[in-house]
C-alpha cells in the first residue's frame, strides 16, 4: 500500500479501511500544527496508478485473510468480505476536485461493492470549493461521515490562527452540507483561544456549533510543539498558553452550552483524561467527570503530561 508519512484517522475510524489519496494539506498555515511537518512537500495527490493498485492490493489481502480465517477482531469485517466503509487518508482529501472524487469513488466501487459510504477530513475551504449540484453528487457517489477540524467558533481565535475561515463559513459551509445529505463531524482545539479566554472561546463556539448537525464533536486538547508557528509567537510574548485547568473549564463550559443532540468525545492522546458520551442524556455524567479532575491540586500532574507528549 501507498502511504506517506504518519497516517492520521479519527478513533471512530479504526475499522475502515484506509487508502491514501492524498498526502499533506493544502492549507499548511495552522501557527499550532505540525502534523505534517515531516513530508518533504506541502501537499500531493496520489497519482490514479497508485490508488488503484492499493485497492486490489487490498482486495487480494481480503481474500488471502478470509481464505486463512484470521480470527483478529480487526480483521472480522474483511473475513466477511464487507468492507463498507473507507476512509480516504491525507489532511484535507475533499479539497479535490468533484470530478476527481467521482472517478476514486467508482474504482473504489469496483474493487468494494460492499463499500456503503466514503469519509475523509475536510477543511471548510474545501466545502466553499464545490457547487451544491456537486455536494450533491458526491453523496450519491457514497461521500459521507466528513471529518472537519473546525477547531473553534471564536473568531479572534480562528484569524490568529490562520485557520482561513471564520465562524460564519462554518454555519454556511456545513448547512450545504446538510442540504446535500452529506454527514459530518467535528473536530474542536481545546485552548485555541488562549490564556484568559478559554470560556469565552467555548461559549462562542457553542453558539456556532448549536447551529450545526455535526454527528459527532470529538475534543482534542491544545499541545504546543517547539516546531510550531504558535511556539514563536509564545517566545515573542505574542500568545500565551491555557494553563491545563483552564482547558478543562473550558470543555466543561462548552459541554454545558451545547443544546444539539450530539456524541462528545475526548479520546485521541493529547487529552490526558478520556470520555465518551451523548448529549443532552449523558451531559450530567461527563461534566462530573470533569469536575472530579479539575482540582488545583491536579494541575502539575496535568501539565506535566503535556509537556512529556512526544506527539499527537
């Protein structure tokens, strides 16, 4: 298989299948990411060639599994030779265009015929690109589950970043998406806001959030790496840090503020507490987990598992 670099996916998408389409990101102007700092470019599509031999490479490693009865949990899925889902790697993949999209989605239906549903990550930019007839088009090609690291509703915070959107585009962006039948989920950055503002960035957020479907939110928690823009700005007394109570308070604030039926979940490593729950029903039992670690006591503890991170 083709794959470039650290593969990145979302928890929920462990048991997809993955395939590479795309490696790096077209935006590559985050101050706080580094995700993809290792690859020698910006961003490259995989050539039709390449996409194309891993999925029959995927194909012969499916039924060379079934043939052996790998027993592996992971493995269940393919032994029935129903793979429904794939996720197509990179970091923003629906940057591509429609057409583009199209022509993997059918080799991937000739290879899989069992694939129900496409996903991939997605930037907002990536939605603005595409006309509705073409939103709507790609659900019927399978595009659906769309993983959106939206970060924040916090303007400030979002212009500071470079994120190349503000929280406007988020509402418009994903209402075409709902007009189109396309799923999706979101990503929110834990401490994007900054020291001092980690409620209202949550509260802002909320207000945008409440106006969206996502079918999930999944939290991570804000780590600043030496290599980062955002580590600069720091050193230049431009920005400073949450303090790790602070980011709690702040998911807890916006935990409390959200009215849509949603999954919440803080799962990936940078968020040095995991939970997983439905709101509004489970909202009572996820804030009281919070509110069992943040204690001031809790704070060196917190903050040292933050700074001995090695990577997300």
């Amino acid at each position: 298989m083709h794959f470039t670099g650290t593969i990145w996916r979302p928890p929920y998408e462990a048991d997809s299948l993955l395939l590479e389409v795309t490696a790096g990101c077209t935006h590559h102007k985050c101050k706080f990411c580094t995700l993809y700092d290792e690859l020698p470019f910006p961003f490259r599509m995989s050539p039709l060639k390449d996409i194309e031999a891993d999925l029959l490479e995927a194909q012969i490693d499916l039924n060379s599994c079934h043939q052996k009865q790998i027993s592996h949990i992971f493995l269940n899925a393919w032994r029935q030779k129903q793979i429904t889902r794939i996720f197509l790697v990179g970091a923003n993949p629906f940057v591509l265009q429609a057409s583009r999209l199209k022509t993997i989605a059918d080799l991937i239906h000739s290879y899989f015929p069992s694939c129900e549903t496409i996903g991939c990550f997605a930037r907002i930019t990536d939605i603005t690109q595409k006309t509705d007839e073409e939103l709507h088009q790609l659900h019927l090609c399978g595009y659906d589950g769309l993983t959106i690291g939206v970060e924040t509703g916090d303007d400030d915070a979002l212009t500071f970043m470079n994120k190349g959107y503000c929280a406007q585009d988020i509402i418009d962006q994903t209402c075409r998406l709902d007009a189109a039948g396309i799923s999706y989920n979101f990503f929110y950055l834990t401490g994007i806001s900054g020291a001092g503002r980690g409620n209202i960035g949550a509260i802002e957020s909320a207000k945008v959030f409440n106006l969206t479907h996502p079918k999930r939110i999944g939290s991570s928690m804000l780590t600043v790496f030496p290599n980062s823009a955002l580590y600069q700005e720091i050193q230049a007394g431009n920005w400073e840090e949450e303090r790790e109570l602070e980011k709690l308070e702040e998911l807890r604030t916006l935990l409390a503020h959200l009215t849509i039926p949603v999954q919440f979940a803080a799962l990936g490593a940078s968020n040095a507490i995991y939970f997983n729950g439905r709101l509004p029903e489970e909202r009572d039992s996820l804030l009281a987990q919070l509110d069992q670690v943040i204690q001031p006591e809790n704070e060196k503890k917190l903050r040292y598992y933050r700074t001995t991170l090695p990577h997300l």
